[in-house]
C-alpha cells in the first residue's frame, strides 16, 4: 500500500552539470585556512575522486600526487589560478572546492550540528586560454554552489578522533556533491534541491 503511495520511489533528480569524460583534476582550495587539521583535504579528494568514478560521474581523476608534485615544483603555487593549475596537471577540467567553513573537534558543543564542512562547487575548463568568461563552466553565479555537510553527536562519538571525523565529514561530502553531476533518486524523506 505504502508503495502505491510514492514510498519506497523516490523522485528523480538530474543532473546539475555533465562533468567532461576526460580527466578532471579536484583541487580543495582553503584560502582563509578554515581546515585546522591538514590530512582532511586529502581526505575529501580521496572521498570525492572514488565517488565520482563510483557513480560514474566522472571516468577519470587526476592523482593527488600529481596535484602534490605541482605545488611542491612550482614556487609560487598558491598565486596560480585554479584554471592554469588544472592545466599544468593535464585535466580537462577542474572540480574546485573552496573550503567555507569546517569543524571537527573531538569535543561536543551542539550534539545536533557536532561537525560540519561547507564548500562552495566550481566546474572550470582547464584547457580554456582566450576567453576570460568561458573558463568558469558550473555555475554561473560568482559564489558557485554551495554544499553544507554536518554530522551529530553520535556520528562524531562513533568517529572518536579529529582524523576520523574529517574522514566521516569527507565522506558525506562527497555523496552530496557527487549528485550535482549524476541523476540520483531522492529518499522517501529527502526534498529536492
């Protein structure tokens, strides 16, 4: 009964954006440097990057330790545009998640919003050279989309420490910004975007 009533089906949500079918570089930018514990954005390229091949939202991305060689090489990396850095690493484009917020303390202040990451979701051609404004694919808007994760008490209690919570937070992360590039059905309880 509860079937013939939507339960168990449902709605269908596509797509935001197609992410390119050649290799897509992720870069976790943190130009105010919100992220306290450094292993968490290797933790959300790791996360992101399986779960867009996972969800075939992606066939290929670029390896961290390319984007690491780079930044080690270039000397004045963190001047670079993300653009020319997807360049430089051989992407066709560039997945960039600029860090707006993160916590992920052992210690519990609210138990119901315990940990959270916010990143806002860039798409950028890498190969685009001569025009300014066709660099920046997805969105359109300036601020790009936002994506806001946050784990309870119980969740960060489970994870115990601050690497496991940002493993926990890098994991959810990557579910919700994985289905801005795959159709994906939306749970019973879930309201669409």
């Amino acid at each position: 009964m509860l079937y013939l009533l939507g339960v168990g089906r449902g709605q269908l949500v596509k797509a935001q954006f197609e992410l390119a079918d050649g290799p897509i570089l992720i870069l976790v930018d943190d130009p105010a440097e919100r992220i306290d514990w450094p292993p968490a954005g290797r933790h959300i390229f790791n996360e992101l990057g399986q779960t867009l091949i996972d969800t075939r939202s992606a066939k290929k991305i670029v390896p961290f330790d390319t984007l690491e060689q780079i930044r080690r090489s270039e000397p004045e990396f963190e001047k670079r545009g993300c653009r020319e850095i997807g360049h430089r690493a051989g992407a066709e484009q560039v997945l960039w998640l600029e860090v707006q917020d993160f916590l992920a303390e052992e210690q519990i202040y609210d138990p119901a919003n315990a940990a959270f990451l916010a990143v806002a979701v860039k798409v950028i051609d890498a190969g685009e050279e001569n025009s300014r404004a066709r660099v920046r694919l997805w969105p359109t808007s300036p601020e790009g989309h936002l994506v806001t994760v946050n784990l309870g008490g119980t969740d960060v209690s489970a994870a115990k420490t601050k690497d496991g919570i940002s493993k926990k937070l890098a994991e959810v992360l990557a579910g919700k910004v994985a289905e801005l590039f795959h159709d994906h059905r939306l749970g019973d309880f879930e309201r669409p975007p």
